[in-house]
C-alpha cells in the first residue's frame, strides 16, 4: 500500500481530499500547513506521494515545502496544486519537476489516474 502526504492550508477541503484517496487504498499522511509540523514528521521518508498545494503559509510558498519533502526523501513523486495556470510559469515551480501538476479544485478522477500511474510506475522500478 502507498503513503501519500498531504500539505494544504484547507483543512475542509483536506479532510475530504484525505477521505477520497483513503477510499482507494491509500494510507495518508497529513496535513500538514506549517514548515515547523512538516518537520516533526518522522514518516516523510516513508510517504511514496506527496500533494502539495502552491500556497500554504504565503503564496507560492508550496516550492519551499517541496524542497523540505525532498530533502528528507528525495525519491517522493510530487502532484503539485495550483488555483490557476499562470502560476506554473514560475521557474522555482518548474525547477521541482513535479509528476503532475493539477489544478483546483482538483478532479477526483484526473488524481485517482495519476495516482495509479505512479504506483505503476514505482512497481516497474
């Protein structure tokens, strides 16, 4: 089974995020809303997935916790959230090569298809 973490500032719209992908077979990890909890966590080495939203504590902000997942595991496929598509533009964004960058509100089945690709993928490797 996959574990996938997720950091977004909504707890609303995460608590139905959560609940969508745990119906599929995930376990999830999160949320996690500031750099401080991200942190603390001692299972991000263990999370294969990690949807991160563009903005957390300040916009674009996203990047910086990106960078702190990846640090710790740097083998975590990133779904990077935007609200709209002028934000992927920023090259601090395009830098992280996430797997997939989905905009909000997010598509239950467009990220139910990404989330079965990595897991393909990660079984091919």
């Amino acid at each position: 089974m996959k574990i996938v973490l997720l950091v977004n500032n909504n707890s609303e719209y995460t608590a139905s995020l959560r609940e969508y992908i745990e119906s599929l077979g995930y376990i999830v990890l999160g949320n996690f809303f500031t750099k401080e909890k991200l942190r603390e966590c001692r299972e991000i080495e263990k999370s294969a997935i990690a949807i991160v939203d563009h903005t957390i504590e300040k916009r674009g902000d996203g990047v910086e916790f990106v960078k702190l997942i990846k640090k710790r595991n740097k083998k975590a496929a990133i779904i990077y959230t935007l609200k709209d598509i002028e934000q992927l533009e920023d090259s601090s964004l395009l830098n992280l090569k996430p797997y997939r960058v989905l905009l909000k509100p997010i598509d239950w089945s467009e990220l139910k298809i990404a989330l079965r690709m990595l897991v393909a993928y990660h079984r091919t490797k």
